[in-house]
C-alpha cells in the first residue's frame, strides 16, 4: 500500500483537535503538562481494548460502560497519577467526563477517560475541574504535540505520528500518540495509546482492526515484564475523509489495516526503545515457522527473555540464550530446523 508519513499526530485526520496544558496533579513539577484533550468535531464510531490486569484503573471501568454503543467524541487524559486503587476512583473520572462534556457542550457519555501515573495514589479532582475550561480552550487541530506531551510519566520523547494514503480517491489519514517505558509487557496494548482516523468505517470494523493490528504490534512488545493496571489503547473514526464506507473486508479495509499498522507499528517500536534503562532496542524476525501464530509465540519468547536482554546489554551475544528462549516457547515446531 502506498502511504506516506504526515506532519499532525492525532489531528492529521479531518475533525480531531487536542491541547494540553499544565494543572498541578503532582507538586513537584511546576510546569509540565499534564492535562490532555483530544476532540473530535461529530461523534465517532471508537473502539477501545484494556489491560488484562485484574487490577484496573477506574477509567477503564468508565471507558467500557461509555463505549458500549460504540460512539465517542472526546477523551480526557491526566498524568501523574493512575487514579487506580482509589476509593472514589471511578466517582472522580465520572467527574472529568462530566466536566469535560460541560465544557465542550456534548453528552458526558460520549467523553472518554485516561490516567496514568502512581497507582493507589488519591486523585483530586480540583486541578482537573480548574483547568478543563482552559484546556477545552487551547483546543486546535495545530497542538498534536502538546497532547502528547501532557501524557508522559517516565517517558523521555515524545511518541507520535500521522500517515496519509489514498481510498477510492479520497484522502484519508490516521495518526495517533502514546506513551508508556515502564511497566510494559503488554497482553493487549501500551499504557496510554490514542489513534484517530477520518476513514468512513463501520463500527464492527474498526473494532476488528484495532484488535489484529495490536495484536500484532503493542502486545508483542517487552521491556520489564510488568503489565499495567491502566493499558488503555482508544481508536476513534470521524468518518470526515468521506470515502465510501468500509463495511466488508475488502480492499479498502484492507488499505486501512495497513495503515493503521504503520502508525501503531512505529508507536509500540518506540515504546520499546524508550523502555526505562534501556540502551539498546531489539527486533526478533522469526522465517520459516509452520504458522504466523507459532512465529508470534517464538518472537515474543526471545524478545522477553531476561538473560537475552542481559546478553545484549553487556553486547554479548550469546546465542545459546536465545536458542533457549526459543525452546521453552509454548509453540508446536521442529526444534531441529532452528539455524
């Protein structure tokens, strides 16, 4: 597929507008920004995958109950704290959705939320009700950056990119943001991802889409092991690029698929390269497998081993532990015909 990689973010497709600015949520940190919107000018199909964690953050709770129709309009993001094990926890980001909603006069059950940060922190709500009004304000389809930055905990650049392709001759676009270098060995995304889209797609789609293409990028990445409680992956779809809707798998969904991949691709490779402590970022090519399943399993055993990742650090690459990593994969393959 032929597509080429844009300026914008999550504002490259047509309808979408974010800011961030800064609200205080910790006390050491006087000026960062830490406080996201993301906004889309009609409703959204948007599908939405989490953490398999048991242990989940309260916006996941709000976000489930919010996207049960399918439709979204904005999302709301704090960092600093993962508003996780907190006993009003689901009350306060009932309470960003509201204030939020208020503020850009939609309905609080199209308005999603995100946290990230410490877990079992308390979480005001004062900081985020005193600057939402501001926030909603800074809203431009210019500030793709700034949204990406009020995201970032641990983080030490920003991840964020945009792709262009053609449908039917229309122009279509998908960009997103994401953050996340600790507590990554996701089942299912990053800690924080957002991805918009003007491609005209059913909701049933979208949503298919969204779970292959993680399954195939976020979810197969390794830094420490650790899942999050907060993993929250969100794609909205404006539909503005007016192209003929995509309700079959055909080869505009499939154009679609591609480019989604490209964005989500490049945003979890650089998730593992910003991995805390890490110095080096790894790429497992698995050929020859019997299936594309087994070559997942594979790669993602080499790529979690701790005693690789050690070898590769001290740049001594013993091939012995990767031989090992692919032994114990819980994968059915001749052992044999491993070069």
């Amino acid at each position: 597929m032929q597509y080429k990689e844009v300026a914008g973010g999550i504002c490259a497709p047509k309808g979408f507008a974010a800011a961030g600015v800064h609200c205080g949520i910790r006390a050491n940190h006087n000026e960062k920004y830490d406080l996201a919107l993301i906004k889309a000018d009609v409703r959204c199909a948007a599908a939405g995958v989490y953490t398999t964690n048991k242990v989940c953050g309260a916006p996941i709770k709000v976000d489930r109950a919010h996207l049960t129709d399918g439709y979204a309009q904005a999302i709301v993001v704090n960092s600093g704290n993962a508003n996780t094990c907190n006993e009003n926890g689901i009350e306060i980001a009932e309470q960003m959705c509201e204030l939020t909603a208020e503020a850009l006069d939609i309905d609080a059950d199209d308005v999603l939320v995100g946290s990230t940060g410490v877990i079992g922190q308390p979480l005001s709500i004062k900081p985020i009700k005193a600057r939402i009004p501001t926030l909603a304000k800074e809203l431009s389809s210019k500030k793709s950056s700034e949204a990406c930055e009020a995201i970032m905990t641990t983080d030490t650049r920003k991840k964020e990119i945009a792709v262009e392709f053609e449908i039917e001759g229309r122009k279509c676009h998908v960009g997103g943001i994401s953050k996340g270098s600790g507590m990554i060995a996701p089942n299912m995304a990053t800690m924080l991802g957002f991805i918009t889209t003007d491609v005209a797609i059913c909701h049933e789609l979208l949503e298919k889409a969204l779970r292959k293409v993680n399954s195939l990028t976020y979810s197969m990445v390794s830094v420490d092991g650790d899942t999050s409680t907060n993993d929250t992956l969100i794609l909205m779809s404006s539909g503005l690029a007016k192209n003929p809707e995509i309700t079959c798998e055909d080869k505009n969904y499939e154009k679609f698929e591609n480019a989604l991949y490209a964005v989500m691709m490049n945003l979890a490779r650089e998730t593992a390269r910003d991995g805390e402590g890490a110095t080096k970022l790894l790429e497992c090519i698995v050929k020859g497998a019997p299936d594309e399943n087994t070559a997942r399993v594979v790669a993602k055993s080499v790529i979690s081993s701790s005693l690789v990742k050690a070898a590769m650090f001290a740049a001594d690459a013993n091939w012995g532990r990767i031989l090992c990593a692919i032994g114990y994969a819980r994968a059915d393959f001749d052992i044999t015909k491993v070069s």
